[in-house]
C-alpha cells in the first residue's frame, strides 16, 4: 500500500489497547466516534508511531505488541504477553475505493460480538454481518468482535460496510470498508470478560440509570385519555401489582407521530389546564402522588450534529445549503419507517432537539422513548450541519440522538436520565438503556439481548409477552422489565384467572429483586460486565455454552433460561430457587416449572442474594426489612457486596454512596452471617448441606428452624 500522501500511525492506549491508522495528512485520524467523543483517550499511557512507506515498526507494553509493515499492503500482527501471535494479517486498498481487511482463523477460533444484527447465534464463526442500522433487521449492529484466541477487534467507522468471519474461506475473516480511512482498535486479552473490560474502557462503561427504572414500567393503550391512564394506575396498585412507570405512546400528542419542535398535548385526551401546566392539577401530578414515573413516547427526522458540532468547540454549518439539499422534490413520508425518509423540514440550527422538551420534563415527564421512527431510516438526500452525507452519518445518528437526550436531561434537571431507544452503534452503552423494537418478547428478541451484552451494552427488555407463562418469565427476568399494552391484550387485569397470578407473582418478585439489581447496574457502571450475561461470559472454558441461546445469568449470582424445557447447569452446584432443590453440574435435564412459575430459576453456589420487602413501588416506605437467601457448601464462604445511593442523583459520583458488605460462612458445623447493623435485615433462608450446629448473626448466637426436606435453615425474626 504505497501512498506517500498518507500517514501510517501506530498507537498503544494503556496496555492492552492497540490501533492502527491510515489517514491523510490533512486530516486527523478516525471518524465521528472520535470527534464526538464516543470513543476515550483517557487511557494511562498513550504512544504513537509513524510508519515510512517501505518501514517497518511496532508499538509494545508489557501485555502485548502491535507490528506493522508498509508496502504494496499492510502486514498486521498482533501479539499477547506471552510474545506469542493471536491476530496476523493484512490490509489493502479495494480497488472500488476503500479498504479490505484479511486476518488468518485458527481452527479452533470463536467469535463474538457484532451487537443486535443477527436473532439466530451468539457465535458468529462461519457467517457474514452486514453492518447497518436498519429497522427491525438490524436495530444496532456494532462493529466489533471478540475472538477466543485472546484479542477483540472494533472497526472505527460509521460507513455501512461488511464482515465475512469464514464464510466464504473457512481460514480467513474479511472486513469490507467500502469509504472513509482505515482506522481499526485492537485489544488484548486472554479470555472474553477481560476483552469486554478493554472495549468498555475505550467506548465507555455503561451509565447508572436512576434506582425507579428497574421497577417494572407499563406502556398504556395507544388511545388511552387521561381517565384511562389513571384507571390503568390505579387497577395496578388495586391488584397489588408493583409498577414504577407510567408511560404514553404516540396518542397523547396532538398531531400522530409529530416529529416538529412544536408537539402539544392533545387537548381532548390530556386537558392540562393553561393557567398552571405544572401545577398540582393535572393527571401528572396525580400519578406522582401514587409513586409514578411519566414517560413519553417520541419521533424525530432532526440533524443533531449542529449541536455535536457546538460541543467540541465548532460553529454549526451553512444552515441554507445543509439542511434543505434534495436529490429531488419527493416528499413522500414513509411512516412505515422501512424506507428512505426524505427532506428535512424541522431542523433549526441554533436549537437543540433536547431544548422544546424541557416544558414537558417541568411538567413531570421523567424520560421519552425515542421510537425508532425516522432514526432507522436511510436519508439519501440529506447532507447534515457538519457537511457529512447520510452514507457517513446514518449510522452515527442514533448515538448523537441517545446522547443528546442524556446530557440534555442531565443538564436541564440535575438528574440521572432514563433514556430508551432500540438503536444505536459502537458506544450507545454510555448513554441509553434499549428495548428490541417492534418485535415482540419471544425467542429471537432473548438472542438479540445476549449479542448486545457480547457486545458492551447492558440495559436491555422488550415488548414482554404476557399471554405465556415462558414470554412473562423471561420479561420479568432482564435487566429492565416492561409490558407494551398498545391494545388490551396486555393489561394484566385482563390475563385471566390462570396468567394473572403468574404475572403478580413475578410482578412482586420483581421488586424484592430490586436492591440486587441495581447493585449489578453498579458493577455494569464499573466494570463493563452487563447485567444480563450469556453463560460463555462466566464459563469462558465450557464449550457447551458457546452457542446456547435459551440461558443467561442476571447478575453474577442468578441463572436463569426460557423458551425451553431442556436446561443446562455448568459445573458447580445449583440451588432451584422455586423448589429448594439442588442440582450438580455439568449436567443436562427436562425442567418442567411449578405451578405459577415459566422458567427455572437457580442461584449459584456459595452466594447471597439479597432480597427486598415487595413494593409498589421503589421509593415507597415499608416496614419490612430485607431477607437474605444463602446457598452454602461445607466449608465454604458467600459474600456479596450490596449498593446503594439516593437513586436519581449525580452525588455518587462525589462519592456519596454505600457499599454494605455481606458475609455467611459455613465451618465446624456452624452458619455465621455478617452484615452492617445500618441496613435492616428481617430474615435468614439459609439452603445447607446439613442441619448446622448453630447460627450466629453477626456474633451473636440465633435460634432457627431446621426443614429437613429442603435442608433450609431460616430465622424469620432477627
């Protein structure tokens, strides 16, 4: 690849983080993930080289090296710690423009990755993605993989283009970059969760939504009024049915699917009254007093780089050539969102998207869920404020979107967003939680969520399926849980004398998970591992989990699967949460639920799950305090290290947040747990091998009863 008008640089970022960069010299390198910020160079270490047409260089630290050499192509290896070659290849120019990456594949080798553009596998070995955000198809495909040979590769373009990992040459994966430069991360590391922890690094990790959003959130009836949408609150507090969201679609605009600046309340269905839109006289403020949280739902077509471009310090484009270039006079809207959408009508230049939101936010809208809408939709005719076509920047849209919705809110109020949205890109984790479109909760929605955790993003649900027991199991199991009742099949008064007791049942369960779910959303926020995780995440080494698409673990602790009566358990021990038995992997069984259950549900061996007191929802003050289910071995220690802060704020990031450590052990016989005396625990279930010889609660000695059935120690009153 000789083209002494390019510059060839190589950069280490820390030590595990590798990129090569191919540019011209009068530009900077990469593409508008760097120059908006979604990719970090706040790493400790930062080194760059320069390669010579006809050179060779290398970049090294102590976990790895990255080698290149410049000639007719680019000779590519990477090497681990150990000095030894995990990735080799090369890279040349295609000659349709563009370049084309080659990476020789070991036998053995495994990919994962790719984010949510494909709903058949999470191991991607013998196929080809076509990266592109498209509706329904491909909401957010991510550019990046992780291999089993101990390196991670993120391709740094916004431009659609095409990945063959041994499809059509079993030996070789091919990357087709059809424009833009050359620009690709490389990471290493010697299993899957570290390779995770660098990409999350570079991309950044996860943000910490508010505590509210892992209650479970009811989307009304398309047409519902304001009597509708109050009926519906309460038929859920009646019914005994924690709920934390109240959320509206389309119909509660004026105009259907107003995509302007300028959306009212439709005025028949929502009367605010003028003379005091945020007052206490609205339906808002009623559903405040019964502990809601007010989501609404939106459309935009708005060009959101004339703000990206203010942020770094720019000035906005030429608004009278930018915004309004046609190809031609086709004004035609599709509103099906499969389609091209045509001519952009609505932008304004020096007003954000996020700033004619603000009066609804003052009335006590708490988060806006951003359709897919016009974001999904290819642009053709559009050149945006920052002189980019749709071709570059069609990918990259829904990230400025997600963002700008995050920091808008964030700045507007004080308070951590809650934002929602089913597309994105490379690095959509830092800003925005996602649902799966509009398609449904069953199985293939189950795959699209684990590939997005394969791929860095953590907060995922779906449209839960609420007429099977297996569709309410699975949807009330995930990182965030919501029922979309556009039409009356999923209210859940009106599921019928079999369903409804299962919903409430989950409904209830799922606020007593409520303390430990957000813990995990901490360790998300800090350490990059998601919330919901596909077994190869925690059993690296099994080869049975590679592809097993029906299972996932919800944090570390619990283990979980639908859409199938065959389990599989990875070695170890497992505690079956609904039955009390306990179960000996590696194994493979027929699971068949108990009543009022859709799935297994088993917790890990040696840990402690906390559970909260069930709330309606979660800042209601009750007077029962947590219980602690443990799953203890002989000889064997638990702890789990419990989170908790104000839940809506920013002052966890000044440190104002607790850490409550908690401890059982079981030695000689006797159970002993520990925990801090600042947080109320009401109750013990402890599931032993053996009666013990005594139970101590933090010293102190602690009568208990013994049910020799399901060998569980418990101690209701402490």
């Amino acid at each position: 690849m000789k083209d002494d008008r390019r510059t060839l640089r190589l950069r280490s970022l820390g030590e595990q983080v590798f990129r090569v960069s191919l540019f011209d010299e009068d530009q900077q390198p990469g593409s508008g993930l760097n120059r908006y910020g979604f990719l970090s160079d706040n790493f400790a270490e930062i080194r760059d080289k320069d390669v010579a047409v006809g050179d060779s260089e290398s970049v090294s630290t102590s976990r790895g090296a990255l080698e290149v050499s410049r000639g007719e192509i680019l000779d590519i290896t990477l090497r681990a710690e150990d000095g030894s070659v995990v990735l080799a290849g090369v890279a040349g120019a295609n000659e349709n423009g563009g370049f084309i990456l080659e990476f020789q594949i070991a036998d053995d080798e495994r990919f994962h990755g790719l984010g949510d553009q494909t709903r058949e596998r999470i191991e991607h070995r013998g196929t080809t993605a076509d990266l592109a955000v498209r509706n329904v198809s491909s909401y957010i495909p991510i550019p990046f993989v992780m291999s089993t040979r101990g390196y991670g590769l993120l391709v740094n373009t916004t431009y659609r283009h095409a990945w063959d990992l041994g499809a059509r040459d079993g030996g070789t994966l091919r990357i087709f970059i059809p424009d833009g430069q050359l620009d690709v991360y490389l990471f290493t590391a010697p299993s899957i969760p570290e390779l995770l922890d660098q990409y999350t690094r570079l991309t950044g990790r996860p943000y910490l939504p508010p505590k509210w959003s892992f209650g479970m959130w009811f989307i009304c009836r398309i047409n519902a009024d304001d009597h509708e949408v109050m009926s519906d609150a309460v038929n859920l507090r009646d019914r005994g049915v924690p709920c934390d969201v109240i959320s509206l679609e389309p119909g509660w605009m004026e105009t259907n699917y107003d995509a302007s600046l300028e959306k009212r309340w439709d005025e028949d269905r929502f009367r605010i009254p003028p003379w005091a839109p945020n007052g206490p006289h609205t339906f808002i403020s009623a559903l405040k007093r019964m502990g809601y949280r007010l989501g609404l739902w939106l459309c935009e077509n708005y060009d959101f780089t004339y703000q990206a471009e203010r942020r770094v310090g720019n000035d906005a484009g030429d608004s009278t050539s930018a915004i309004h270039t046609f190809l031609d006079d086709d004004t035609e809207k599709d509103t099906h969102f499969m389609g091209a959408k045509r001519l952009d009508e609505i932008t304004k230049p020096d007003e954000p998207w996020f700033e004619h939101l603000k009066k609804f936010v003052d009335q006590g809208a708490d988060f806006f869920k951003q359709d897919g809408a016009w974001q999904v939709c290819e642009h053709p005719d559009r050149f945006y404020g920052n002189g980019k076509n749709d071709a570059e920047m069609h990918n990259l849209h829904p990230l400025l979107y997600s963002r700008q919705m995050h920091d808008g809110f964030r700045e507007h109020t004080g308070r951590r967003p809650c934002c929602f949205t089913p597309a994105g890109w490379a690095g959509l984790q830092r800003y925005t939680g996602t649902w799966t479109g509009d398609t449904g909760g069953g199985f293939k929605t189950l795959v699209a969520c684990l590939n997005l955790a394969l791929s860095g993003h953590s907060y995922v649900t779906c449209d839960m399926e609420v007429t099977t027991k297996e569709g309410i199991h699975y949807g009330f199991l995930m990182p965030w849980a919501q029922v979309n009742s556009w039409n009356y099949f999923r209210h859940p008064w009106l599921l019928g004398d079999e369903l409804f007791p299962v919903f409430q049942a989950y409904a209830q369960l799922r606020s007593r998970l409520v303390p430990y779910l957000y813990t995990h959303a901490h360790v998300a926020h800090t350490t990059g591992l998601p919330m919901m995780r596909p077994l190869v995440l925690e059993y690296p080494d099994d080869p049975k989990v590679t592809n097993l698409l029906t299972h996932w673990f919800l944090g570390r602790e619990l283990l979980t699967a639908s859409f199938t009566d065959e389990v599989y358990l990875p070695e170890g021990k497992w505690l079956d949460v609904w039955t009390g038995e306990v179960h000996t992997g590696p194994t493979t069984m027929q699971y068949s639920p108990p009543e009022r259950r859709g799935g297994p549900l088993f917790l890990r061996e040696n840990s402690i799950l906390p559970l909260g007191p069930v709330r309606q929802h979660v800042e209601q003050n009750v007077e029962e305090g947590m219980t602690l289910k443990i799953f203890l071995n002989d000889d064997a220690q638990a702890a789990f290290t419990l989170y908790d802060d104000d839940g809506v704020s920013y002052e966890y990031e000044q440190g104002r947040f607790s850490l409550h450590e908690l401890r059982a052990s079981l030695n000689d016989g006797v159970l002993a747990v520990d925990y801090p005396e600042d947080i109320r625990v009401d109750r013990i279930e402890a599931h032993l091998p053996d009666k013990p010889a005594g139970l101590r609660v933090n010293g102190n000695t602690v009568e208990f009863e013994w049910n020799a059935g399901t060998k569980t120690v418990t101690a209701p009153r402490i």
